[in-house]
C-alpha cells in the first residue's frame, strides 16, 4: 500500500509539472535529504548503532498569480521502528496555500504547514537534536490549520497569529486523543538591529487526558487547558552568534494521588545556542538545554503502578501519543539536561546563501537529574554523523 501510494504521489509530482508549468506561473522542485549514522551508548555499552536515512524530501511549488502560491512535500524515509520487511516510512510534510494581500499588509496559510512557536518553524538544524518545544513535547514541528502573517513596518520583524489543531502530524479525526477545538497560537519577532532578534510566542490549547497505562487510548480521564509560552533572542557579531530560549509549559496529566482525575503541571525550561564559524564553510556549535517536567515537585511527572517496576523493565514506561521518541519515554517524564557539541562543514551551496552538501557531527548527553520510581536512569552518549544535501529553492 505504501509503495502504491509513492508512486501515485512522484507521478502526480512529475504531471502537475508537465502540465502546469508551461501553462500558468512557474512551477519549482525542491529535495532535502539527511544522511545519518547513530550511535547511543549507556552505563559503556552500545544501546544502538545504525545507519538510516533520517529525512528524504521532495518538494513542489507553484505559483497561479503573484498573491497565490502554494507548497507540497512528501518525506520518504528510513525509521529504526519499522519492519525489517518494510525498512521505510511514507508521510505528508506539507500540503498549503499562500494567499497574499487577504489581509492588510499580510497573507494567510491555508493547510499543513509549520507550527509557528518559539524556534520550532524557522529551526534550521544547526544541531541535529531538535528545537527546545518540539524536543520536550510541548508542540510537534507541522499541524494542519490556517495562519495569518505578515510584517512589522519595513524591517521591524514579523507577526503571526495561527489556528491549529493541536495533534501535530496527526489529522485529528481518526485519533483517539483528537481534541475538541483547534488551538490558538501567536508570534512575534522584533529585529532592533542588524544579526538580531527578539521574539515572543503564546500557545493556548485543550487536550484529552488518558491514563498511562493506557495504551489504546480508550479511557479519557478528563479534558483540561494547557498553555505555553516561548521567549527568544538571538545576537550575533561578525563569526559569533548567540541565541537563547525560555520555555513556560502549563499542562494537564494524570494526577500522581488519584490516577482517575486529572490535575495541570507546570514544565519550564530553556536552551542556550552559541556558535562560532571558524571559515567560510566550517562552523563549531555548541548546545546547552534545562528542562523540568514540574517544577513543583522533584518527582517524575509519572509513577510506577508497583514499586521496581521502571527497574526490572524499563521499556514497560508507557509513552503518551505527545512524547518525542529520540529517548526512552521515562526520561522526559523526570528533570533532565542535553548537552551538545559538534561541527558543520558546508561543502558547497545550493544556491546563493543556502548550503547544498553538509556534512554533521555532534556529541550529545542526555543527562537525567532525577529517577522514575525506584528505577535509576543512566546518561545516554549519543555519537550522530550525519550528511545532508538539497537542491533547490523551498523553504522546509
């Protein structure tokens, strides 16, 4: 079925090309694709070590007047959680309308696009871990909805205000967890001077609650707010540029006395970034990040229904359909740091100012500062070499 519905989605790439680009506006064709070899290790032993193709974009855009534009992108891509039968995965990136002047000044953005919160939609992978929202759980990078945007005055910054529903890649009609209204996000971002900037963003949702233990998300405990807020700057002189991140989390779980009602957490955090490039093409970067689930209590946001049980088993910690996948579940239910350390080196361009082929290394330790239960959970070194390369002009 996947293979069938590749192919429909290259040919359907391949025709509207043919057909429309000769006829109305121009039609453009994009890749980006992530080359990785991953290595994690705990307590001097490899947890894992494998080589994968982490990202395999093709891009389509095209433009029916000067105010309607729009953008598809298809990621095929390799995932250590597939079958040995399969070996590969097939999703919808983007799917969107640009339709500019609907408003004063602006336009909006109709469809599957990017979350527009904290460094989650102008993130660039300067690391190859994530940007701090999506990494902790609090947004996924793309969701379906509708986002107006425009600018600040001549070359004040930006706005954005964005309606979303809230489940990330996820429809939101077949899962169980859908929620019943689509969240309400806004941004912005102040450029004071030049290789500067200074943002704000606000995110107000509700989601369903579900018990840990339940994996088939059959029993909703409760539906309750949640919100959150991201502040960012960034600073750069000639080679050296910083950029930090506070992230405030205010979010519904399972309360740890009474397992059937729900009661809201507050989770915050923050991520220092600075980077010094060395040449034209070779830059050092460095990565620091916080997080604390709740702050109001040093325990794991999750409990063990018997004591022991995290300590016999670790892969029995359920993993909520909102928690990143890159660790273990129970790490991101405890405090815990990442450090990062590594290097870009851009080989060549693929067009003026965006780079072609890079290659990728980065050293990454996540840290636990607390334990789940009576189990002990161990620092996690994680070795990523990675090569990427793209062609060119969409913006992913």
């Amino acid at each position: 079925m996947k293979t069938t519905l590749l192919i429909v989605a290259v040919l359907a790439l391949g025709c509207s090309t043919c057909l429309a680009a000769g006829q109305v506006g121009q039609t453009e064709v994009g890749g980006d694709f992530w080359f990785r070899y991953h290595m994690d290790r705990m307590d001097e032993s490899t947890q894992r070590s494998a080589f994968n193709v982490e990202r395999g974009y093709f891009g389509l855009g095209y433009a029916w007047t000067n105010d309607i534009s729009g953008q598809m992108t298809v990621n095929v891509f390799s995932s250590p959680g597939q079958s040995a039968a399969s070996g590969w995965q097939f999703e919808l990136r983007d799917a969107y309308v640009n339709v500019d002047n609907l408003i004063p000044w602006g336009k909006a953005r109709v469809g599957l696009q990017k979350n527009y919160f904290g460094t989650v939609y102008d993130w660039k992978y300067l690391t190859v871990r994530r940007s701090l929202a999506d990494a902790v759980g609090v947004v996924q990078e793309r969701d379906y909805g509708i986002a107006f945007m425009g600018p600040l005055g001549e070359g004040l910054g930006e706005w954005t205000l964005a309606f979303m529903n809230g489940e990330g890649f996820d429809s939101g009609l077949s899962p169980a967890w859908a929620d019943k209204q689509p969240n309400v996000m806004a941004n912005v971002r102040f450029t004071p001077v030049m290789e500067s900037v200074v943002g704000l963003s606000f995110l107000k949702d509700k989601r369903w609650v579900f018990g840990w233990d339940d994996v088939t998300y059959a029993n909703k405990l409760g539906y309750a707010d949640e919100t959150a807020v991201s502040a960012f700057a960034k600073w750069g002189s000639g080679p050296f540029s910083l950029m930090g991140e506070y992230l405030y989390y205010d979010y519904p779980i399972p309360d740890r006395d009474d397992p059937t009602e729900v009661a809201n957490v507050t989770g915050t955090g923050f991520s220092i970034f600075p980077m010094m490039r060395l040449s034209e093409k070779f830059e050092v970067v460095g990565r620091y990040d916080s997080w604390d689930p709740d702050t109001d209590c040093d325990d794991s946001i999750w409990m063990p229904a018997s004591p022991g049980k995290l300590a016999s088993s670790p892969s029995s910690v359920p993993s909520p359909w909102w928690i990143p996948g890159d660790y273990d579940a129970s790490y991101y239910y405890v405090k815990h740091n990442v450090y990062v350390v590594g290097f870009n080196y851009n080989i060549t361009e693929r067009i003026k100012g965006a780079p072609g082929v890079i290659f990728q290394f980065n050293w990454q330790r996540m840290d636990p500062q607390e334990d789940v239960g009576e189990g002990e959970l161990d620092p996690v070194d994680s070795f990523i070499f990675q090569v990427r390369w793209g062609w060119g002009g969409l913006d992913f």
